[in-house]
C-alpha cells in the first residue's frame, strides 16, 4: 500500500500541542492562585500592623497626656517641704552613724604639739559630703600648715583649708580650718602602745643548808 500526504500543508501533531499548552495554561493559573493567596495574606497582615501601630500611637498620646495632668496636679510648695524633710531626715541618720571617738582619735594622732583645738563641728552638706569645721590655736602658721598636711595625710581628710585667719591678744594665731572627713577612708599610722613597765623582781634570800 502507498502512503503518501499529498496536502499542501504539513501534518503537526496537534495532539501533542495541546497538551503543551494545557501544562502550561496549569501552570500560569497555579502560579496566579498562589500570587492571589499572598496578596490576600500580605494585606491581612498590613492590615493588622496598621492596627497595632494607631493602638500605640492611641496609648502613647494617653500617656503623655497623664504625665501632663500628673505634672500639673503636683504641689511644687508640698514636693519641696518632702525634699526638706527626706534632707533632714537624712542629716540625722549621718549624724547618728557619725563616730565622735573615731573623729577625736584621728586629730591626737595628727595634732602638733603646739596647735590647740578649740571646737568641733560636723556637718553634711547636700551631696551627702561630711564637712568638719575646726577652731584651732597655734603659735606660728607652720604648725597649722603642719596640721593641716597630717591631716590630709592620714587619708581620712581632703581638701583641708584655712577658712580665717586671726591673731588674738595673747599673740596666738586663731585660725579656722574645714575640709572633708570620711571615715571609712584608711586610718592614720596607729600610735605606739605605752609600754608598761613590769615592777623589779623582789631579790629571794639566800638559801641556809
């Protein structure tokens, strides 16, 4: 038998075209599924940040908006009489915790022999610094330039100065000294021990055979 395609056309397996372009077509409409999908997501998701940054925004401007009635309803005359007090109060903690015998201690350690003390007076400032204000009696500036260095060198002193300085009748310099204290700074050499003396031994009588 004799085949032969005596069309002017060629012969295409249309067949397998189609089933091209059927994948295809599954393909284009599977992509465009999941894009819809995505888009539906990303929108719901916007959606929800938009909501939660107005819900921020909202609690935001009622904060602020508290904080200025806050700062208007507070009494300036009543929060500093509370300053006042909360100071004073702690005036008197230091002044309960501050230790006379240590404060007296250090000064004979570091007095000259020529500078008398006349008084002593503590106080704590704002910042919480112990101020120690002293009247002193010398006989020449060196022996107070003296103090003062002992003072500072025995670490528990700072910033030691000469406040007045006056000359009263009997010629001696009547001088003012203040500076920091701080007790808890490390002590001043300790002064030696007086050395006790043990009695003589009493001579024992001769032994008689």
């Amino acid at each position: 038998m004799l085949r032969t395609n005596l069309s002017t056309r060629p012969f295409y397996n249309e067949r397998r075209v189609q089933l091209v372009l059927g994948t295809v077509a599954l393909l284009i409409l599977a992509v465009t599924a999941f894009n819809i999908v995505e888009l539906r997501s990303l929108s719901v998701r916007y959606e929800q940040l938009v909501g939660h940054v107005g819900d921020a925004e909202r609690q935001a401007a009622k904060l602020r908006s508290d904080a200025v009635r806050a700062r208007q309803s507070v009494d300036r005359a009543q929060l500093e009489l509370v300053a006042a007090a909360a100071r004073e109060a702690n005036l008197l903690i230091d002044q309960r915790t501050f230790s006379w015998t240590d404060l007296l201690n250090r000064l004979e350690l570091t007095l000259p022999p020529d500078v008398r003390i006349q008084s002593i007076r503590p106080m704590a400032d704002k910042e919480g610094n112990l101020t120690v204000t002293m009247a002193v009696l010398a006989r020449r500036a060196e022996d107070v330039e003296q103090f003062i260095e002992q003072l500072e060198g025995s670490g528990a002193f700072r910033h030691v100065y000469s406040r007045t300085e006056t000359t009263n009748q009997q010629g001696l310099l009547d001088v003012v000294l203040e500076g920091w204290y701080m007790p808890a700074a490390p002590d001043a050499a300790p002064a030696p021990a007086p050395t006790v003396q043990a009695p003589a031994a009493t001579p024992r009588p001769a032994r008689k055979d």
